[in-house]
C-alpha cells in the first residue's frame, strides 16, 4: 500500500475528526441525521467548542456533513464501511484534497492528449488499459496497471510539465487508488466493470482525437472513483 501522505502529528481536532467520522461510518448517525450540537459534542467528548468547530469544518469541507441554516450539521453521505480497514481515517481529507486537484488536472491532460497523442502513445496508453482489465481478473489489486493508465495519459499530451506534475503526485495519486480499488475488488463484479468501461471511454476519446470527449470522460471516471468511497444517497 502507498505511505500514509499525511506527515504532521495529528492535533486534537483531528483526532475528534476521527471520531466523529468513525461514528458516521459504523452508522451511529446516519446518512441525513442531524449531529448534536457543538456545545454537546465539546462536553461529550472532553474539548472545547473551537476544536470541535475545527473538525466540523473539515467534515464539512469533506462533503461528509452539510449544515442547514438554524438547524444544524447533518450527515451529507457516508463512506463505506470497509474504508477503516483500508486506509487510515484522518487520510480521508488527504484523499479528497488529491481528488479535488486532480479534477482540475487530469480532464485538461486528456483533452491535451487528444490533440497530441503519437501512435506510440496511444499503443502504451492502449497497453496499460488491458494491463488495468488483466489484473482484475487475476483477483490483484491493479494499483500500479491504474495509476500507469494515469501515467500514460499525461505523456500523450507531449508536454513535460504535465508528465512531472503527474509523476510529482503518483504517491498521493496511488494512495487514493490503493482505497478505491480494494473498494472494488471486494465489491459486485458489475462495479469493475463501471471502471473498465471509464477508462474505456477516455482511451476512446483519446484514440478519436476529441478533446471534449477526453476532458469529460476523464471528469466522470475522476468523480466516479471520488464517489465510490461512499454508500447511501448523496444529502
């Protein structure tokens, strides 16, 4: 598995963050229940009201907990139960913070790489999508075969800020990777083949020299392994 990418000690607000998600996870407050309140949690939990301000905040910047004007903080979705088991909880914000730029990153790097793509590239890029669809049946994880997909991508563009900005990230990249495809391989064969048909639609897109194609496929199949951490309806 990748290194945890969080380096610093943990402060007391993480530490109640990891609680509260705990909590959230084993369905002790459920998708759409509302949280108690922060002067409740504070005398709960032994702290004081800043620091459970602080892990609210970042519950909430997780998209985990949403917060209705005079009503409170509820639980906006929950992530799957097997993720304690994967990855560390208080990885969870590192997780979606590499999401969240690569979301930004990674559709540009396919639209580029639509554009720019050699025949030797799209080969390669060609390659490491049935690297990607072997391993699954071999019942291996497939980090490594997903994040050379990724890899690949970049290098169609022929820009080598692109491929060292994506080689720079490839810990944090197969860190987030390492939790979706244990997800996966432990889940119904139908979600693989989810992922099989998205990074389908990018080589796709890539191989018929359209830009907006490249761009969209690589935002659902992003948004799509974002998603895939959590259960339940989205509140």
């Amino acid at each position: 598995m990748a290194d945890h990418p969080q380096e610093r000690e943990p402060t007391l607000s993480d530490h109640i963050y990891d609680q509260l998600l705990g909590d959230i996870i084993k369905g002790v407050y459920a998708t759409g229940a509302r949280l108690p309140s922060e002067t409740a949690m504070a005398k709960a939990m032994g702290v004081s009201r800043p620091v459970v301000r602080a892990a609210l905040a970042r519950l909430r910047e997780d998209g985990i907990i949403s917060t209705r004007q005079g009503s409170g903080n509820y639980v906006a979705r929950r992530p799957d139960s097997s993720v304690p088991s994967i990855v560390p909880l208080n990885s969870m914000s590192d997780i979606q913070r590499c999401y969240e730029f690569r979301l930004d990153f990674e559709p540009a790097c396919a639209a580029w790489a639509a554009q720019r793509r050699t025949e030797e590239q799209m080969a390669a890029l060609s390659e490491a999508v049935q690297h990607f669809e072997e391993s699954y049946l071999q019942h291996e994880l497939g980090t490594e075969a997903d994040l050379e997909i990724h890899k690949a991508v970049a290098r169609c563009t022929g820009n080598p800020f692109h491929v060292s900005v994506m080689d720079m990230l490839a810990r944090q990249v197969a860190f987030g990777m390492h939790l979706s495809r244990s997800l996966t391989l432990h889940s119904a064969p139908q979600r693989n083949n989810v992922v099989e048909a998205e990074h389908r639609a990018i080589l796709d897109a890539i191989v018929a020299a359209d830009p907006e194609a490249a761009r969209d496929s690589m935002r659902v199949h992003l948004e799509g392994a974002r998603d895939r951490m959590f259960i339940g309806e989205q509140g």
